[in-house]
C-alpha cells in the first residue's frame, strides 16, 4: 500500500508476489515510524523467529480452531488475543498470525478496525491475507498516523488488568513496619472519597520532608498479610493491602511556640497529603509506599521458555473469598528470581486433592488427577511471587490449584 493511496502496477505485482511466497499467517498494519513504535511495542526475538518461520509456508492445519472462518473483519473493541483465538487453538501463539512481509509488516500491534482477513487453507497449512480498509484510506501521512495509531488494538483489553497496576504491593515485614504512617485524618472523620486530607509522620530519626529526593506520589496500605506457599508454608512476601492513592504537599517538620516563663514549646508538626482514588477509609495506622513508577506496559503473551511449576498462594480481594473465576486475579508463588516474566501464558490445573474413598470401608485416602481448568497470564511480579489474571476457567480457582507450562 502507497503512501498516498495508490497503487502503481510494478506495486501491484509485487503485492501478488509477496502473497504468493512469502506471506504466512498474517495481520496487516501501517507504520510510519518504525522506530518509535518499536520502542512503545517491543517485540522479543522469539516471537520475531516464530513470525519468519511461519512465513516460509504457513500454520499446520491442525493447529487452526476447528471453527476458524474464512473470513474475519476486524472490529472495533477487538485485541490480539480475540483474534489469535479466533485462529488458533493456543492463543498465546499469536506471532504466528504474524508471519508475512516481514519488511512490510514491522510490528504485528497495529492492527485496527476495519481489516479483512481471508484464511488460505491449501497443501496442509494455514495462511491469512489481508484486506479491507488498509486499502482504501485515502488521507495524508500525518493524519493516517494518528488515526491508527488511535485505533491499533491492544494485545488484551487494558481495564481487566489496570485496576490491579497499582494495587497489589509485595513487601518484606520490617519494611512496611518502618515506612511513614498515617497519625492522623481532616477533622479525624473517615475518609471514604477522594479529594480528603491526611497528617503522616515518617519513623523515627527519619522525618517525612519534603526534600529534593523525597518521592511525592504514595500508596496508602494496611494489613501486610504474610503470603505462604502452599507446598512449604514458608513465607514468600507480605501482601499489602491497597487503601488509597497519595500525593505529599508539605513536609513534616517542628514547630516553635512561645508559652510562660519564657519557654518555648516544640511542637511535631506531621506531613500533609492529598487523598485520591480512595478504596476503603483512610485509618490512623495505614502505611505510605512510595508509588512506582508506571510507564507504557506492554502484554505480549508467550509461552515461558523455562519449565514452570508454580501454585496459587491466595486470591486477590477481599479476605473472605475462597474461589477465584475468570477475569480475577490470583498470586502464585513463583517470581523473578524463578525466571517468571509479564507476559508469560500458563495452564491452570484443578483437582489433585486427597479425599476419602467412602466407598472402601477402610476410608482409604486416594489422590484424584488434576485436570486443566483454563489458562492464566503474567501481568506484575516480585522477586519471589507473582499475580496472573485468569483468563478462561472453566471451574473455581483456589489456593493450591496449580499452573504448569502450556502445552
């Protein structure tokens, strides 16, 4: 496709050509800015060798959905995901719809509405070929550049994830216990909304001031809660509990009052913060993390290229719940320093629980076989625990189930 919407006939032929040898499973985009796009959706090298593999001669047939059609037009609201699982029968392996001019096709993330994909199904392999609306804009490079890149779908729908961004937080016990607390609120009311002021004071010998290095966007926690694997009972991590978002607006410092006889009174005087995003009332008690730092997070889901063996240490929310369903948010007790990575796609395996035999009058204990209960996906670790959204189940998650690499 030219620049300028059209097409002269050595481009026409080479188009046909490119389809004819080259082009595997594929999804057409535009990108005026390789290089700034590359940096925003980056794109790992096995996922780039799979793409070229896959465009030597295509996808096995099997491993296509059963129900894949052969024509698909993209859709507002539509991810990657969606339409690698439309496919495929592992979504997770959506660099293989990927595998088509790979000079053409720098980034496989600028897919928008409007696009037509036709499956090719010929000597035992897949292929798509686009269409649709990336050939017929008619509109000028700048403008044709915001417009897609308004409209690229992402890889998952971000408001399943970004709620849980900034409210999970794994700490070690004597960090929370020395971070700066709240000692006080406006009026010493609840808060229960945004828009609210609270008094915190830092430990002691370690005042909350507003210096130079000083972090100005918090978290407000309560109740580190000890994250213990399943298997050993060793403590992983403290999980904290997410209470509010924080902005520090002055100092806590001391101050000077004149009283009888000439003395002079000092006075503590605690450090201000702005309250926003409250989730729960703000209590005399809560601790302050320092915020971190939230830039562009990209999921690309991938199988882990390392054996994963990992169980569900708890169920993020609320302490009461016992079962976990799709689109929730579960820990498992495995992370960084396993080789756990965002991203990564793992299978989740129910069942395996030792239950009584009643029928056997020696009420023998028997181990049932876990079976796959659906898939779940990496989206924020710690060094030695890790939270997945669970992206399809078919039955309750709970601690203990387990999650193993994809087959």
């Amino acid at each position: 496709m030219q620049e300028n919407g059209n097409q002269t006939e050595a481009g026409k032929q080479g188009r046909a050509a490119a389809l004819a040898t080259t082009m595997a499973l594929s999804l057409a985009c535009v990108l005026p800015s390789g290089a700034a796009w590359a940096q925003k959706f980056p794109i790992t090298a096995q996922q780039r060798a799979t793409a070229q593999q896959a465009a030597t001669r295509g996808v096995p047939l099997s491993e296509l959905s059963a129900d894949a059609p052969d024509t698909y037009v993209v859709k507002s609201g539509d991810t990657l995901w969606a339409i690698a699982g439309i496919y495929l029968k592992r979504p997770w392996r959506w660099p293989e719809l990927w595998g088509m001019n790979m000079q053409a096709i720098a980034n496989p993330h600028l897919i928008y509405p409007g696009q037509t994909l036709y499956l090719d199904k010929s000597g035992g392999y897949a292929r798509l070929r686009t269409g649709g609306a990336s050939e017929t804009i008619r509109v000028s490079p700048r403008t044709r550049y915001e417009s897609l890149a308004d409209s690229a779908l992402p890889t998952l729908r971000p408001g399943l994830i970004e709620p849980f961004l900034v409210e999970p937080e794994v700490v070690q016990e004597l960090a929370f216990e020395q971070a700066p607390r709240i000692v006080a609120t406006r009026g010493e009311h609840s808060i229960i909304a945004g828009g609210d002021r609270a008094y915190a004071r830092g430990p002691d010998g370690s005042p909350l001031a507003l210096a130079a290095d000083t972090p100005r966007q918090w978290r407000v926690y309560r109740n580190a809660v000890p994250m213990k694997d399943p298997s050993t009972g060793e403590i992983l991590g403290y999980e904290a509990q997410y209470v509010a978002q924080a902005s520090l607006v002055r100092g806590e410092s001391e101050q000077e009052t004149p009283v009888a006889d000439g003395k002079v009174q000092v006075d503590i005087v605690p450090a201000t913060v702005d309250l926003s995003r409250v989730k729960e009332e703000v209590r005399p008690g809560d601790r302050l993390l320092p915020a971190a730092k939230r830039g562009f997070v990209n999921y690309v889901p991938h199988a882990p290229g390392i054996p994963v063996g990992a169980q569900v240490v708890s169920l993020y929310g609320s302490a009461a719940v016992s079962y976990a369903g799709q689109n929730q948010v579960v820990s498992i007790n495995r992370g960084t320093q396993d080789g756990i990575e965002v991203g990564q796609v793992l299978t989740v395996l129910s069942g395996g629980q030792h239950v009584k035999d009643k029928t056997d009058g020696r009420k023998t204990v028997i181990k049932l076989p876990s079976e796959v209960n659906g898939t779940a996906m990496v989206f924020r670790t710690f060094e030695r625990v890790s939270y997945v959204l669970l992206l399809r189940v078919t039955d309750a998650v709970q601690v203990g189930d387990h999650l193993v690499n994809p087959e």
